[in-house]
C-alpha cells in the first residue's frame, strides 16, 4: 500500500470520527480526496493548493476548507511552516461547507485551536473533545468572515503556459500586454482572448496577483521594506502596490508582516 493509499484509510478509517492530524502529511502527494471535510489551518509560512481549476494561496494564520469529495494536492516549501489539519464526517450543514474557500483565524478559532493544541488522533461521538470540535466546525460560518481572495487560474494550453512562466521570471520588470504579446508573436487582441478563454482572467488581472504573491513571499523570506518590496515586485508606486496588496488579501503590507 503506498502512502497516499495509507493516507486514504487513516482519514476515512472511521466514518462518524473526527480526526486531528499535526504532521505534513500531505505534502507534494498527487491529487486526491476525502470524504471527510477538512479544515487545513498554515502557521508561519505560506501554503500552495492546487486544485484542477486553480492554485489557492494561503498565507499564515488562515485556513482553507475543503469540502468533502474535492480533489486537491497541497505544496509548500517553508522549514518553519506548521500544518493541522482536522477531518470532519459528513454533515448536513450550511451551504459554506459545500464550497472551498481561504479565510484568516479570528480570535475565537485562534482560543479553541489553542486549547486542543496537543490533541491527536480520532476522536468519536461521546468524546468530550468530539463535541468541542463539533463546535468549533459549527463556528466555522458563523463568523461570516471575507474569503482571502488570490487564487490563481489554471490551464493546459502549452502556449499560455509558457507565456505565465515568462511572466513569473520577469515579476519585478515593466510587463505590458502588448510587450508580451510581441514576444510571443502574438496579437494584443489574440492574447487578451487567450486570457479570457482559458484562465478567464484578464491580463491585468493575472498580473497583480502573481505580483503580490511574490511580495507575500517576500515578506516572509526578507527583511525588505515596504518601498523596497514594492520595485522588487515591480510596482513605482508604493500607494499602488499598499491598495492593490489590500484589495487582494484585506490587510496592507505591514499588517501582514506583523501577522507573520
């Protein structure tokens, strides 16, 4: 049995549990599923989760939840990250454990994780911690909290790809749509539509988030600051860089440090 087999039989083993796992478990395995809903919480660090649709993004202190059934496979690169997941049975709840999304811990998630720091393993109707997790897994939509909002589109076309790396080398540079298009012998008008077909995304679009993934990283991995941060990522306008960093993550660039 190999280990995403294993992995499997763990998470489902037991159909009404919930289960607590601490270790990186599922780090660069392929693209799999639950039938359990999973709550994945990244602390100190950032996470990467691929999905067939979109790369999600997720930054320390948040967590994402993954509907049962959702094939998924988790990246990351940090020494100092710290993953925990906690595997839910399947309930009949609201329509957010239906949809997979990034939120960031509040204060409340932050006690309750605090307090079951050192639990592990199954727990089962009856257990008293079963019914604390039960809780904090109903709290979950009830904070109404806003969706951490970079998820980065995928596709298969060979072509586009190539022309995403580029961008991604070339992050700190002038990058315009026209420029891109020339160097790769195409229309402006054929390369916008090439965007919009198969990321369904515009140029612009794509740009500002890989542009602020890459402060993201950044700011974990320097000391840089935040006018350095914004030419390292190729911004001229530290007023530009701070909105557009706020309009995609809900905090400025030195919320964001300090929450690190």
């Amino acid at each position: 049995m190999d280990f995403l087999e294993e992995l499997n039989r763990i998470v489902d083993q037991y159909d009404e549990s919930i289960l607590v796992m601490r270790q990186q478990t599922e780090q660069r395995l392929p693209a799999h599923q639950h039938k359990k809903g999973q709550l994945l919480l990244v602390l100190g660090g950032i996470a990467y989760l691929q999905t067939s649709e979109k790369d999600y993004y997720i930054p320390s202190n948040h967590y994402i939840w993954i509907p049962q059934n959702f094939p998924h496979n988790l990246m990351y690169n940090a020494q100092d990250l710290h993953i925990i997941n906690v595997y839910f049975p399947e309930a009949h709840g609201e329509e957010f454990y239906n949809n997979l999304g990034i939120y960031p811990v509040s204060r409340l998630l932050s006690e309750m994780l605090s307090f079951s720091e050192k639990w592990q393993g199954n727990f089962f109707p009856g257990d008293w911690e079963f019914e604390f997790l039960k809780t904090l897994w109903g709290l979950l939509p009830k904070e109404n909290l806003q969706r951490f909002s970079i998820q980065l589109p995928t596709t298969d076309d060979e072509r586009l790809n190539e022309i995403t790396a580029d961008l991604r080398k070339r992050i700190s540079e002038p990058l315009t749509l026209q420029d891109i298009a020339e160097k790769f012998g195409l229309s402006v008008r054929s390369l916008t539509r090439l965007f919009q077909n198969k990321l369904h995304i515009s140029f612009i679009q794509y740009i500002k988030m890989l542009r602020i993934i890459r402060a993201m990283e950044l700011i974990k991995n320097t000391n840089l600051t935040v006018t350095e941060l914004a030419y390292e990522v190729g911004y001229s306008n530290i007023s530009a860089f701070s909105n557009t960093f706020f309009q995609l993550t809900n905090m400025r660039p030195t919320e964001f440090k300090a929450m690190l």
